[in-house]
C-alpha cells in the first residue's frame, strides 16, 4: 500500500496529536461495502482520501467531497466531529 503524509499534518497533530493523516487512494483504504455503494461513479483508484485509517478519521479538506459525504454517513468521522466529540467526553 502506498501513502504519503498530508502536507497539512502540523495543523492535523494540532487538533489530535494521536492521529496520523495520509492520502490514500480510495481503493488503498479498503473502505467497506457500505461506503462503496453510496459512490458508485466513482473510480476508486483514482479518488483521493485523506485520513488515519486505525481510526477511521478523514479531512474533508483533502478528500474528495463525494466520498467524504458517503464517509459521514457510516463509521468514519470528519476530523472537526472527531474533536468535538473528543471534548465532550
């Protein structure tokens, strides 16, 4: 699997220094079926997604807007909600 680190990685580690954000392709993640299915135009190797993929986090800045709407509406979260959440614990 190939991945590079998002560039925008100090600002990330601002909001979570635990997470680890990189692009992936959307065939890369493995994203599950239920996620697939809700962008089924898309090309899957050639959409990007930015995310740490051992939490299911994404940036919507750097992930392309369909899958990122298709990621919200299952187990993923934006990393805003992630850190909301975070602080409401």
């Amino acid at each position: 699997m190939t991945s590079r680190a998002c560039p925008d990685w100090p600002t990330l580690m601002e909001l979570d220094p635990e997470l680890r954000f990189k692009h992936y392709t959307a065939a890369e993640a493995r994203l599950a079926a239920e996620v697939l299915m809700r962008v089924p135009a898309l090309t899957l190797p050639n959409i990007e997604i930015c995310c740490d993929l051992d939490h299911h986090v994404f940036y919507s800045e750097h992930t392309n807007p369909e899958l990122a709407a298709a990621l919200g509406g299952g187990d993923w979260l934006e990393i805003q909600e992630w850190t909301q959440r975070k602080r409401e614990q």
